[in-house]
C-alpha cells in the first residue's frame, strides 16, 4: 500500500480490520513490525522535530492514521482513507487477536501498578489473553539491558510500551534490534485507559 503523505509525514491509509489483518499476517511470517498510530499531535511533533520525523519515514513500518485530524487531511489531499485507526482501538483489537490466537503480549509502560491493572482488565475483557509481564515505564538508562532481557526472555510477540509520544518510538528505535516481539508498538496513555 502506498502511502499518503499528511504534512511530509507518510501515513498508510488502512482501515481498522486491514490494519489487523496486515499485522497478523506478520506475527504469521515471523517478521517484525513497528507500529505508529499517527494523531495530529505526533504529525505536529514530527514539523520540529527531525529524529521522529526519520522514525515515522524510514524505521516505523506501519504508520496509522489516529485521529479525525489526520484522516481529514488525507482525504483534503485527495486520497481515499477509509477511517481512523486510534492506538487505544487498535491496541484493543491486538488484544482480541492475541487472545483468539494464542499471540503473548507484554506491557511495559505507565506509572508503577499500572500495567498489572491494565492485564487485569485485558484478561478480564479477551479471555484467555496471555499477558507475560508487565514493567513500569520509569527507569534509567541503565536499567534499559534488564528490560529488554526481561521482554525478550517472556516469549512475547506482542509488544506494546506506553511511554507517550515521541518517548516509546524514540526508545524502540534505539532497541529495535535488541527485541524480539514481531510487533511493537506505542500506545501513549493506554494502559492508564484500561486500567481505569
Ligand atoms: N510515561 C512513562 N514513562 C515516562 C513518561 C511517561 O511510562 O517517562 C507514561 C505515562 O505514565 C502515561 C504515558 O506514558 O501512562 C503517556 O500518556 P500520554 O497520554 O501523555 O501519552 P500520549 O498518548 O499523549 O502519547
């Protein structure tokens, strides 16, 4: 699919159940993926911001249309978008796939407690969903070897990492090739979402 450019940023102008499909198809094929559901905010952060800007055009593999902003503006530009695919709705959809197929998912992200709250809920929501750990989003740089060993180590394939926007996709450039989930992907305040 080609993509649509929203202010020189590329956006791949998917629907929701495409999107799905795609990053299934991936986890399928055993190879990796780097999510981005690009709102307005993330398109407006990219205009000053030169290393996001390279991660959404060169090292991001999926970027998402998130927001009513970003799909007006494609469709300004005269492309077809079909919709918005927002990061907390695809994080849910991911969810219900990891639990349908049996895909391992890890949290890291969020104050303290939160990820675990968050499990909770997901596995209260998509029964049988495997959640296989859980790691706070406030550390020091040296504390980076112990969660990448501890994301590896728990078979994810699924990653999701709540560090806000540009945090999360600035730290998974860094350590993209250091992890093994097939997919990653930054979902901001997510897990503070479901967990309630
Ligand atoms: N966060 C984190 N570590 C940090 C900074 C933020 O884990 O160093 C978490 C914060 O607790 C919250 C999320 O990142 O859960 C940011 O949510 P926000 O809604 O601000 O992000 P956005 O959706 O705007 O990118």
């Amino acid at each position: 699919i080609t993509a649509i450019q929203v202010l020189d940023v590329p956006v791949h102008p998917y629907s929701m159940d495409a999107a799905v499909q795609y990053l299934d198809d991936k986890i399928q094929e055993q190879k990796h993926s780097f999510v981005v559901t690009a709102n307005a905010e993330i398109i407006m952060m990219c205009q000053d911001d030169a290393e996001y800007k390279n991660i959404l055009t060169n090292v991001a593999d999926l970027v998402l249309p998130d927001g009513a902003g970003t799909v007006w503006a494609g469709r300004q530009l005269g492309y077809a978008v079909p919709e918005r695919v927002a990061g907390f709705d695809l994080f849910n959809r991911l969810l219900n796939l990891a639990a349908e197929k049996g895909y391992r998912v890890f949290f890291f992200g969020a104050s303290p407690g939160i990820a675990e709250a968050a499990k909770k809920k997901a596995e209260s929501l998509y029964s049988g969903v495997t959640v296989v750990g859980c790691r706070d989003g406030y550390f020091k740089d040296s504390d980076n070897k112990s969660i990448i060993d501890a994301i590896n180590n728990s078979g994810a394939q699924i990653l999701f990492i709540a560090l806000g926007a540009p945090k999360q996709e600035k730290w998974l450039q860094t350590h993209l090739q250091e992890l093994k989930p097939y997919i990653t992907m930054g979902i901001g305040g997510s897990f503070d979402v479901l967990a309630g």
